[in-house]
C-alpha cells in the first residue's frame, strides 16, 4: 500500500481548493466596451462583440429594409389603382358581375398593405404627425358605418343619406371628417371601401355570412333606390383618395424621390436604422397586432373591432400581417408579380452577434408562422367558438406573438439595440 506523507497534504488540499474555486467562475464577455458585455462573468470567454463589427451587417440590413418597405408599398399602390378602375367600372355600370370583381379585387388589394403595415415605427411616414396621420386614412377601421351609409337599424343614416347636412359629397368633405368623434367617425380608406362593396353583416357569427349589399345600391335607373348616385360618388372618391395616400407612400420611400423620407431614414446611423426596423417589428407584431386586435376580439367580440367585418377578410388579413413580419426579420418578401426580393435580414444582424439568440428568434417566428395558419375563417366564427372552450388558434397566435415580441426586445437590449416607445431614438 502506498502512503502519502502528512507533511504534504496541505499542498494537496491547496490544489484541490483552487481548483474547485476556479470552476466556479462565469465565463463571458467582460469588456464593458463590447455590445455583450455581462457584468456577471469573471472570465473572459474569448467571444466579446464590437459595434464596429457589426456595423457593415446592420448597414446591409438598413438597406434592403428600404427596399422592401419602397417595394411593399408600391405593390399595394399598383394593386390600389386596379380596385379603382373596377369601382369606376362599376359605378358606371352596375351589375352583379362587376359588383364581385369589385370585391375580389379589394381582397387582393388589401394583401400588400396588410404585409407593410410592420412598415409603422413612430416617425415613419405613415404614422407621422401632420395634416393626417396616413395609417387612420388607410386602414383604419373602427368606425360606426352608420355615419357612412344607411345600416339596418337606420336606412336613412350616413353621409350619403344626410343630404340637407351634407349636399355635396367631395374629398374634401371626406377628408375633414375622417378620425373625428374619438376615433370613430372614419369616412375613407380599405374598410370604408369594404363597407360600401359588402354593407354591414348583421347575422350571427355562427352563421357564417358576410355583407349583403346588391349592385342595385348603385343603379341610378332603378327610382326605388335612395341616392345611388351619391353613393357610386362616394365610393369613388374613397378609391381615389386610397390610391393617393398609397402613392404618397411609394414616394416617401422611393430610391428616386428627392428630399423624401427615405433620405432622412438614410442619415440616420446603422444602429439607429436597426433600431427602427425593430421598434416597428415589436410595436405592431406583439402590441398592435397581438393585443389590441386579437386579444380585444377574445376578450369581447365587439363586430367594430374585427378588422375586415364585413367581407369576413379578417383571417386573410391577419396571415399577411405576420407574413410582413416574417419578411423584415427574414430580409426577403414575395412581390405581387412573383418575384422576390432578398437581402440582408436582422435575423443576420443578430446571428453575428449572437448566433444562439438569433436561432431562439428563428424558432419562436416559425411558431408566429405556424400559429397563424391554424387561425381560420371566418375569424367572428372562430371567435365564438374561443370564447366557449377557453383555448384555440387565436389564442396561440397572441402567445406566440407575445413570446417573439418579449425575446426580441430582450436580445435588441442585450445587444445595445434596445427599442425605446418614447422616440426620437437615440444614435
């Protein structure tokens, strides 16, 4: 048997002590200048990350952020001026044909904006202070039709009706009273278009019916219908206005546009820039989209706060608003020509910083993906059915969105690119 001597166990037990002391150190980055820096770590693990670094990837990213932003709305535009050459068709010639060409288009029309609306950080052009704010003329739609036109409950309601209020029905008009009455008085944009193809759909959700407005609406032939003539006036003065606030948009971001917005997007620094792109992912994925459209519908279906009522579109519209976000994470979104463009994403900003973040963001989007494809139609449906059991697909959807929104903020944060709601953001 061997021994060991007395008077070197105190070595051994220094060793042994050392040892175990030094296993229990944190490894991590401890340069408080790198974009990683844990403050918690007592060993450097070799991995720290500089803004330097990352600058040239975020400035890549800016870039086809731009172009797809420019390329989102000038699909929505093209697919605007389409619908307006229906209605106009239509208002000249009333049939019931060219009524649901009319409707078919709007549903087409719609997609592109549905997909660019991930396109609204505060301070882009469309949520941008001025003489209206584009969003609440575009897509709002929270109104009360009965300021529109006639509803079951008053057939001698709306603008079109209130003649001696309102003799002549013109832009505008339509423009001054758009957004007023808290939010409630919309008079232009998608939905009113909506509105006006489809009128209100009343019937239970579990009867799974849409408007029922006729082409007759608009037959000015026909003497037993009241004020077509206003009507087919209106309408076309929404489609107008529709494809101008669009227009507007195209040009904001246009690479060709002189002292746009795009311009002033540009000056900014990479990390500004990024920082954008990420405000607008969180703020509508995980609040706007997430919140205060799905969850306010399970909480208490009110008909006012599904998006597409009256064409029971609203499914449709939800799949394309994740779609849009899926595109400015994933740099690459599907033209309404089939063509793509593709170019650097921020799940590529990410992952050169922080490839095992970048991953866990890559899983909980395909969740927000996924979840989405389970939500289905029509959504008022769907809705009732939610409420009963507790559980489903909207539900899921909000959890996912939630989770993707929630570790987005987290790794932007830890990686000194954390958004802030109280913009102007910092450089």
């Amino acid at each position: 048997m061997r021994h060991i001597s007395i008077a070197k166990l105190p070595l051994i037990f220094l060793f042994v002590s050392l040892f175990s002391l030094s296993s229990c150190f944190d490894k991590g980055c401890i340069d408080p200048m790198a974009s990683n820096y844990d403050p918690l770590a007592d060993r450097d693990d070799g991995n720290c990350k500089y803004a330097f670094a990352t600058d040239e990837t975020k400035a890549a990213f800016a870039e086809n952020y731009a172009v797809i932003a420019h390329a989102m709305y000038q699909d929505a535009y093209t697919q605007s001026e389409a619908l307006r050459e229906l209605i106009y068709s239509f208002v000249a010639n009333p049939t019931i044909p060219g009524l649901q060409a009319c409707k078919d288009a709007w549903v087409i029309a719609h997609i592109p904006y549905s997909q660019a609306e991930v396109l609204q950080f505060p301070g882009s052009p469309v949520r941008s202070s001025g003489s209206a704010i584009l969003q609440e003329r575009i897509n709002a739609w929270n109104f009360t039709p009965a300021h529109i036109d006639y509803v079951k409950d008053s057939l001698e309601a709306g603008i079109i009706n209130q003649v001696s209020k309102y003799p002549q029905i013109d832009a505008a008009l339509l423009q001054g009273l758009n957004n007023t009455v808290d939010g409630k008085r919309i008079t232009l944009g998608y939905h009113a278009i909506e509105f006006l193809l489809w009128g209100e759909d009343k019937d239970p959700a579990d009867e799974l019916t849409v408007g029922k407005r006729t082409f007759k609406d608009y037959d000015t032939s026909d003497t037993n219908v009241v004020h077509a003539a206003r009507r087919g006036q209106y309408l076309k003065l929404c489609a107008d206005q529709l494809t101008n606030d669009l227009a507007s948009l195209v040009n904001a971001w246009s690479p060709l546009g002189g002292s746009n917005y795009l311009k002033t997007f540009q000056a900014h620094s990479a990390k500004k820039q990024t920082r954008l792109a990420i405000t607008g992912l969180v703020l509508f994925g995980q609040y706007e989209l997430g919140e205060n459209r799905l969850l306010t519908t399970l909480t208490g279906l009110n008909p006012e706060r599904e998006e597409s009522t009256f064409s029971d579109n609203t499914q449709r519209d939800v799949f394309f608003n994740i779609l849009g976000l899926n595109s400015i994470f994933r740099g690459r979104y599907g033209m309404s020509d089939s063509t793509y463009i593709e170019g650097a994403s921020l799940y590529d900003v990410i992952a050169e910083q922080d490839s095992s973040s970048a991953k866990q963001l890559d899983v909980l989007m395909r969740n927000v993906l996924n979840a989405s494809k389970e939500v289905t139609s029509p959504y008022d449906h769907q809705v009732s059915l939610e409420q009963a059991a507790g559980v489903g697909p909207i539900t899921d959807l909000t959890i996912a969105l939630e989770a993707f929104g929630e570790r987005l903020t987290e790794v932007a944060s830890a990686l000194n690119m954390g958004i802030q709601k109280d913009l102007p953001l910092d450089e």
